[in-house]
C-alpha cells in the first residue's frame, strides 16, 4: 500500500521513471527488475513490498500522450515483446476512446448552449428533405408550433397550425420553394389550438448534397412580442400625429384672432364668418364706419388664407387720388 500511495502522490518529468520514459518515447516499456533499475525512483519501497517486474504503455490520442499506465508483479521476468504489442494496441484503443467520449461531450455542451440560445432568442432551426418529405425540429420549433416532442413533425402539421388568412399564400412560397429550389424568408400567423395568434419569422436556404438531393435548412423566430410593440409604436405615433393636427388647429385658431378682443355674440358671429371664408380664393367685401376694425378683420382673414407666407398691403382708399 506504501508503493501505490506514493506513485498516487508522485509526479513524474518526462524521461524519469518507468512513467516518464514511456511518456518521452511513446512506447511502451519493460522492467525484468525495477529493484536493479537505477531510474526507477520508487525501488526502494518496490523492494520493501516485494515488487520486481514492471511493464507500462501510453495512453494515446493521435500522438499526444494523454496518460500512461503501468503494472508490476512479484517475480523477476524478462521481457515479452507480444505482450508488450498487444498492451500497446490497446492503449491506442484506449486513447480512440478517450477522445470519442470527449467529442461525444463537446457534442452534448454545444447542443445544450444552442438549446439555451434558441430557448431565449424564440428561435427553432429544422431541416427539410424534399424529395423524401422528412422534417427535422429543433426543440425551441416544437415549442413555437404548440406540438409534444414525440410528435412526427411533417408539413401537413405546420400548415394546420398556420393562420387561415395566411395558409394560401404560406402553401404557395413553399411549393414554389421546392420546385425551384429557391430560398424561403417570410413572415406569417400561427393560430395555436387555445385560439392564441403567433407571428413567426421564416427563413430557409436550399442546399444539395452530391446525388442532387434538395434539402432546406432554416429557422422559424417567434416575433409575436416584436410585432406586438412595433405595433404600440405606430398606434402612439398616428395618435401623436392627430393630438400635433388638434393642437396646431387650436393654435391657429387662439393666434388668428388674437388682435381682436371681444366676446359679444355679433362679433363671435363676425369671427366665425372670417373663419369660413378666409381659406378660399373668394373677394370679400368689408365694409363699416372708420374706427370699427375693418382692417383687423382684412388682417384676419389674411392670416388665417392661404397667402399667410406673403406680405399684407393695405391701402387707405380714401387718400387714393380721384381720376
């Protein structure tokens, strides 16, 4: 136990011990005695516990040494070149399978983070066979479309899910999709089976493998919450835009009299008939005793006309000379 504590504890450089040398050649290496082997650091304690003959081999990943193992006996033996092939075989088996269970969990931690990833963007992937009809989802697909997992996805599946007014022209891109080969990238409405409306965005591109076959691959993002607030946003703006149109009319209609100061019934009568004319091309005709505002009102209506940008000229008639 003294021999196996210590070989747990101890680190070997390359090119020391039975451990080390294996490591620097990549071959596995045979000990008759380690007791008689003046590079083996743990002889002492190998002698102590009755331990001679010792045989080890790497663990390998292509070249790379991964780990090395090593094993000992009781006797004094000489080495066995067959056993020592046969041990360095199955230390490369050893290494293929290292590294297939590392891919194996590379494969497991991607798959999880796209997983993650779709879950949180509202984005499904899924691969579509043309000619065999085979439709690959993505879990994040089957969530966005309302189906169990165990469900065989097909095409009559998603058509029963897209929205009636929608359906016509969603068969249509994909028909033409297929025959042509072309890319999908649309938007349409899912209406699930609690009568709630989803509004998905689809793309797909075309890909052929070397027998010619066609095959799409793409996504479907549920875009419900973007459509939802992009829709908020132009409500707000059309009803800012008529709250703009109200106030600037209450505006012109505060500053178009604010010359004129009076609240009698003839004169709102007089103001209400400049409001009415003032936006034609008509000739208007005002008449009044001198010191009764006719030029006020000319200027109102003035104003309140089209020529508001242009110059207001008024002419004293009674200072015109006769002939």
């Amino acid at each position: 136990p003294d021999f196996e504590a210590i070989s747990r504890e101890s680190t070997f450089l390359p090119g020391i011990g039975l451990p080390g040398r294996v490591w620097s050649s990549r071959e596995p290496a045979y000990i008759p005695d380690v007791v008689q082997d003046s590079n083996f650091l743990r002889a002492s304690i190998a002698e102590r516990e009755g331990l001679h003959a010792a045989f080890a081999f790497p663990i390998l990943l292509g070249s790379e040494v991964v780990g090395v193992m090593d094993f000992f006996s009781q006797e004094i033996r000489q080495p066995d070149q067959d056993l020592l092939d046969m041990m360095g075989t199955i230390g490369s088996q050893i290494g293929q399978f290292i590294e297939r269970k590392r891919a194996e969990e590379e494969l497991r931690r991607s798959e999880a983070y796209l997983a993650e990833a779709q879950r949180l963007s509202l984005t499904g992937s899924f691969g579509w066979n043309v000619s065999s009809g085979e439709l690959i989802w993505s879990k994040e697909t089957f969530c966005i479309l309302g189906y169990d997992q165990g469900t065989k996805p097909t095409l009559e599946l998603v058509f029963q899910r897209v929205h009636p007014e929608d359906l016509g022209s969603v068969q249509l891109m994909v028909d033409r999709a297929s025959r042509d080969g072309t890319k999908l990238d649309f938007e349409h409405r899912l209406l699930l089976p609690d009568g709630s409306v989803k509004h998905v965005h689809v793309v797909a591109r075309a890909v052929r493998d070397d027998s010619g076959t066609l095959e799409f691959v793409g996504a479907m993002s549920d875009v419900t919450a973007a459509k939802k607030a992009l829709q908020e946003i132009q409500a707000l703006k059309e009803q800012l835009y008529k709250e703009n149109i109200a106030l600037r009319e209450e505006i012109d209609k505060a500053s178009m009299f604010e010359e004129i100061v009076g609240a009698s019934p003839v004169l709102q009568a007089v103001l209400a008939r400049v409001s009415k004319v003032s936006p034609t091309d008509s000739t208007v005709l005002i008449t009044g005793e001198t010191g009764t505002g006719k030029e006020l009102i000319a200027r109102a209506i003035h104003k309140r006309s089209p020529r508001a940008a242009h110059a207001f000229v008024s002419v004293n008639c009674a200072a015109v000379p006769q002939g």
